[in-house]
C-alpha cells in the first residue's frame, strides 16, 4: 500500500485505447515493473496506460519551484494541464517566473506515444496574485474553457471566479467574472 502523503492520484482522463493519471509522487513507488521516485522532493507525473492498464508512457514534471496541477483533460493529439506555480519552473523549453504569489498556468503536452509529454505551450492567466486554474473542459471546436480561482482582499474574504475561453492554442477568447464570500477551493466544469 502507499500512502497518501506519498503517493496522490489528483485526476484521471480517458484517451483513445487507455487512460491518463495525473499524480503527485513524494518518495517511491512501484507501477508495474517501473520504479519511480521523487527524490527528496516532490514531483508531478501524468502516467499513460493502455486498455488493460498496462503503464505504457510517462513524463515526470520536476518541481523545481512550487508546481500544482490540479486538472488533467485529453482533446485531440494533446493532453492539458492546469494549476498554478510560485517560483522558478522548467517546462520543456518554458522557463517561468514568479517571486511573490502563485500565478495560473495552463500546459499543453503532446500525446503521441513516440513524443508523449513534449510541451507544446504553456499560457499564463490572470493579472493578480494568488490565482491557479482549477478545471479544464472542450467544445466540439476545439476551443478550451478553464475556471481560474484568486483571492480577494478584502473584509468578506472573498474568492474571485474567472472562467476563460481560449481557442485550440490557448490563446484568450474572452473571460468572465463571478464573485464569491469565503475562500473558494475548487470549481469544476
């Protein structure tokens, strides 16, 4: 067994012929024959199996600042990821930066097995501070919808809502606004 504080599985998505799990490691693990570990740190993975749950593919996301996803969702030869960074980061040939609060941040990898987790693009989202992206979905053009989530200071200790579009690319469409009282942890779509 593994612990959670070890192992956390954060989502699931179905792909043609298998599935997609997005996981964050912080020790060792065993998936079929493969070990994985995450050294003294933690480190993201989003790991492919096929239709009989044999692991075929992985790619790991090494947190070299303060790295979360927290959704996962497969449209065309693509999987995305959104969540939120603070600090410096490495993905593929992205280098981002944030000194002060966590920024949202919306990823694109490749899903062809040959390529698999080969960053396509990377999006940033939001102007304040203390922001990350919470779910991801798709329309039948292609276009990608994400809920963004950032804290309001102010008396109520209010949350603010951001829902985006963006075309295949993830460049913005257009957004809108929702307010909330209390801290608001996750919105799905």
């Amino acid at each position: 067994l593994v612990s959670p504080d070890t192992f956390r599985i954060i989502d699931i998505s179905p792909k043609d012929n298998g599935l997609l799990v997005l996981a964050k490691l912080s020790g060792d693990l065993l998936v079929g024959s493969k070990e994985f570990s995450s050294g003294s740190g933690s480190t993201t993975f989003v790991f492919s199996f096929d239709e009989s749950l044999e692991l075929n593919n992985y790619v790991e996301f090494l947190d070299s600042g303060d790295l979360n996803f927290n959704a996962l969702s497969v449209s065309g030869n693509a999987f995305h990821l959104v969540g939120g960074y603070q600090g410096d980061i490495q993905l593929g040939t992205y280098t981002l930066s944030s000194t002060n609060e966590s920024k949202s941040l919306l990823v694109s990898c490749e899903l062809q097995e040959e390529i698999f987790g080969e960053v396509n693009w990377v999006e940033q989202f939001g102007t304040g501070d203390n922001t990350f992206l919470s779910d991801i979905t798709f329309d039948s053009e292609g276009n990608i919808y994400v809920s963004e989530i950032s804290a309001v200071e102010d008396s109520l200790n209010s949350s603010e809502i951001i829902l985006y579009k963006t075309d295949s690319n993830g460049s913005e469409i257009l957004q809108s606004s929702l307010f909330g009282t209390g801290r608001i942890k996750n919105v799905k779509l």
